[in-house]
C-alpha cells in the first residue's frame, strides 16, 4: 500500500524510469520525476507552499497540469481543481470557498482581484536536490472539486490520498487488459475526476503513457489517432454515440449496413467456420479510424446506452462503461467485459475494497445506487446538512437510479429528481426517452423534463435540432419514435432550438438550466 499520493508516482517513476510517458513530449517516467520535484522546490522557495495551504489548478491539458497536481501533492497542499469551461467570477466564488492561496494557470485563465496567479507554463530553474517530500498521510486531504452534477447547487467535495491510492490500487484489476506500454489517449479535461482517474492515475499505475490533446477538436482526434495509434481511448457517452452514428450512416450510404448487422451477429459462428476473414473485412475499416491499435474503449461521464457498448463489444473492442460521481473518486461500478488471468469472464463490478446495491427497489429491480468502500470521500467540506442527506449507515446515497441485469452489469434510469411521475403512478424515465429520440439523425440533443400542462404532469422535451429542421419535421419524428413505446411514456409537447443546450464539463444536459430557459420562454414552443 502506498503511504500517499506522491510515494505512489515516485516508485513508479523510479521503477520505469526509462519507459516513455509523455508520447506527444517524448517525455519518460524519470522526466516526469525530475518536473515534479522541481516545480515542487519553486513552490515552496517562491510562494512558501506548505502543508495544508490551498491551491487552485487552471489550466487545459497540458503536461505542466500534471507535474504540478503531483509536486503540490508532495508539499501536503490541497489541488483545488477549476473547471476552464466556467466564468471568472464562478473561479472567483470557488476560490473564496476553499481559501485558495495561489492559481496555477495558464495565461488566458488569469483572473483579475483574486489570489496570486502564477504560469503554469513556466519552465522551473530550481535544482531537484533541494527537493523534500512533506510527510502526508492516507486521510490528509488531496484535491478539492465542486460538484458539476446537472441538478442542485455545487458542493465542495474533498477527495483524501486514501480515496486516490485505492484508486490506483483498484485500476489495476483491469490489468488483464491494458497492458504495460498500452497509449492512453488524453482529451478529457484533467480537471474533472474522469480525467484525474484516466489521464492521471490509471496510466500510471498500470505503467502505460498518454497522449494528452488539449484541442477539443475530432479531427485533431483523428490525425492523433492515425499518427500515434493509442491503445486505450477514454471519451463521454455523446463522444461514442457520435462515432456509431457516423459509422452507421457510412455503412447505410454505401449499402452495406444489413450485411454489416448480420454479420456482427454471426461473427462467433463465421469465425469458428474458418471464415473470420469476413468478420475482418467489415471491423478492419472501423478499428483503422482509431489508429488500427485501439484494445480498450472507456466511457463515463454519463450514462452510456447498452446498444452503444454492445455495438462497439461486437466490432471486438473491450469496452470498459463506468459509473461514479466526484464523491465515489470516480468509477464505483465498471461494465467492463472481460477474460480475467484465470480463465473466467469478468462482466461487472465494483473496484475492490468497494460495494453497490440499489436500494429500496421497485417491482422492476429499479431503485437507487447507494455505494461504501475506499473510494467514497468523507463529506463535503463544510457542509453537515449535505452530508446529513447523502449518507445512511455508511453508505452513499448517489441520487441517480438503477438496475442491475443478469450478469450485475449497472443499467443507469436517472437521476432519482428527474424520474416523471404521471397521475396514474406510472413512471416515465427521461434517459429511456432521450435515448430513443437521438435515435433521430436531426435530433443533436435531448432534454424530457417534467412539465404541468393544462393541469397534467406530463413529459415534455427539448430538441437541439440540426439548422434548418422545421418544427413540423420534428413533430413526425417524434410521434414515429412514439410507436415504439408505450402511450403514457409519449411525448407529445416538445420545443425545439438549434443552440447547443447547456452542459456540465462531461457533457451531461444540465436539466434544470433548461426547465429554467423554458420559463423563460426561450424555447419556441410546440404543444397539442
């Protein structure tokens, strides 16, 4: 068991010293040390950091995001994580939250009458050997991140060295299959816990390297995918949904898409046949617009759809579908489909030293995710109301909603504010209804909220809509998705907008910002 964060990247670095970890800096693991002592030593001689003080990450995705997360680490400092996406006075709010000392930034980011801002971009001039690492211990407090969870006011979640090093103790039950020397690539912000876990620990831990992007680009994804060829591609929900639907209408425009679905359905029979040749010949050209080397796709930051995972499975990816929150360090539950060391498959799980149930479930199996174990912070920070809502006999009650089908894989219904309750009893699920409308090539995205129209609760939804979509378009759409479910579930009053709809940083629909712009009339409104 590692004592702390820093003792964790240090052995590590030790232990690889030679092996590349920066790809796009040509950077190896003895590099990594050496930067991470001396921003160390520049911290504490020039702005006297000490254990316990408060400093704030602003930056995009850079290796100096990194080197400092760990020499701030080693000093005892708290890494309070910004979100580049928000508002300087959100930055400025944040940092008189946590008494922030100092911001580590990049230029563009600096803020105006707040704490002192320093470059992170910097190149440090202190010598290595003056550095001393401060004596941490597991449950001295490590990073600081406000809550981006698309309903509710943020809360300041303080995440221990304990709750991270049980996270790199934990990544390292997939090592069946990521390899040592695996590429991970890295386009998801550093300052989000997703990024923290995937671009941060996990490629440590399991001695692989990163190709950060800072460019949140998909054709600077593509040439990166072609000329560096990464193994392992962590992404967003929205991400993956974006590249199955491109793939589908590839295949549909070249009529190849009915041979393409029978033959992903036989692929096992045609393979033990002696004719995987032809299962080759429709995922070859798929595999080569990640680079030709890609073993492991990850997602998390939303819910990723079953169908979605179960496409990508079948074009003989493993794909590793997560689920946690900031608060659970977090992946809590991992779909993960795999053949473990001893032969036996691995479906599902949480990390171990941690445990899931859904508790209080409906006839259905659906009820809430409560999680307890290594990973779950102690609290928020200075909130005992918060912490008096979220915790029962040791467990985290996560406010989303769920199900746990046949192999204990995690379907995710959402969030427990957001379920629709119609007068009848009947539950409406918003997920299920997103889902099933973005199944619409013109429909970009989705909100189902709850709504009182004329007197009745009802589900209604907000369309990002491709330009030029007429509203009358739209209304065929959705009343032939309607076919497909049953009548209660309808929904038969809808807006439409062809502005993106408001987002946290992983991309989820911020639900209730969008229920406050229909107030506003924003929305030009369709009902029947």
């Amino acid at each position: 068991m590692f004592k702390n964060m820093y003792d964790m990247m240090q052995k590590i670095c030790t232990e690889n010293k030679d092996k590349i970890f920066f790809v796009r800096q040509n950077e190896t693991y003895a590099d990594l040390l050496t930067k991470v002592k001396q921003r160390a030593v520049m911290l504490k001689q020039k702005f006297k950091i000490k254990k316990g003080d408060t400093v704030a990450i602003l930056s995009g995705n850079t290796p100096e995001f990194i080197k400092s997360y760990f020499a701030l680490l080693s000093q005892g400092a708290k890494v309070l994580m910004l979100d580049t996406g928000l508002s300087k006075t959100e930055h400025l709010n944040m940092i008189r939250h946590t008494d922030c000392r100092l911001v580590l930034a990049q230029k563009p980011y600096f803020i105006q009458n707040g704490p002192e801002m320093y470059d992170i971009e910097t190149l440090d001039t202190t010598s290595e050997s003056d550095f001393v690492a401060v004596d941490v211990g597991h449950e001295d407090m490590a990073m600081l991140s406000f809550t981006s969870g698309s309903t509710g006011n943020p809360k300041i979640v303080g995440l221990t060295h304990s709750n991270l090093v049980a996270l790199g103790n934990g990544a390292l039950k997939y090592k069946p299959v990521i390899n040592p020397g695996y590429m991970f690539y890295g386009f998801l912000p550093l300052y989000h816990i997703y990024g923290v876990v995937i671009n941060i620990i996990a490629p440590i831990v399991l001695r692989c390297s990163i190709l950060l992007q800072p460019v949140l680009n998909p054709k600077e994804f593509l040439k990166d995918f072609a000329q560096y060829r990464p193994h392992v591609i962590p992404a967003v929900p929205r991400v993956w949904e974006g590249f199955y639907k491109k793939i589908i209408d590839g295949a549909k425009e070249k009529k190849k898409y009915a041979a393409m679905k029978i033959i992903m359905g036989m692929r096992g029979l045609l393979r033990a046949v002696g004719l995987g040749g032809i299962v080759k010949k429709v995922t070859d050209p798929i595999h080569e617009i990640f680079g030709g080397r890609v073993k492991v796709l990850v997602s998390a930051g939303a819910t990723l759809k079953p169908r979605i995972r179960k496409f990508f499975e079948r074009l003989g990816f493993v794909v590793g579908d997560c689920y946690g929150l900031t608060e659970t360090t977090g992946p809590s539950n991992f779909n993960f489909k795999f053949r473990q060391a001893d032969g036996t498959m691995h479906y599902a799980g949480p990390l171990p030293g941690n445990e899931i149930k859904i508790h209080n479930p409906d006839k259905h199996g659906v009820g809430e995710i409560w999680v307890r174990g290594n990973l779950v912070m102690n609290g928020y920070i200075g909130n005992d109301a918060a912490n008096a809502e979220a915790f029962e006999d040791g467990w985290f009650k996560t406010g989303d909603l769920g199900i746990l089908d046949a192999k204990k894989r995690l379907i995710i219904k959402g969030r427990k504010k957001q379920v629709i309750v119609l007068e009848s009893g009947k539950k409406v699920w918003p997920d299920e209804l997103e889902d099933l409308y973005l199944g619409n090539d013109e429909i970009l995205a989705a909100a189902v909220l709850e709504r009182t129209i004329k007197g009745k609760v009802v589900p209604y939804a907000v369309f990002q809509v491709k330009p030029g979509t007429s509203l009358m378009k739209v209304n065929l759409l959705i009343k032939a998705s309607n076919l497909t479910i049953a009548p209660y579930k309808w929904v038969n009053h809808f807006a439409i907008t062809e502005d993106d709809l408001p987002q946290t940083s992983a991309k989820k629909i911020k639900h209730f910002e969008v229920s406050a712009m229909l107030d506003r009339g924003e929305f030009p409104d369709r009902s029947e």
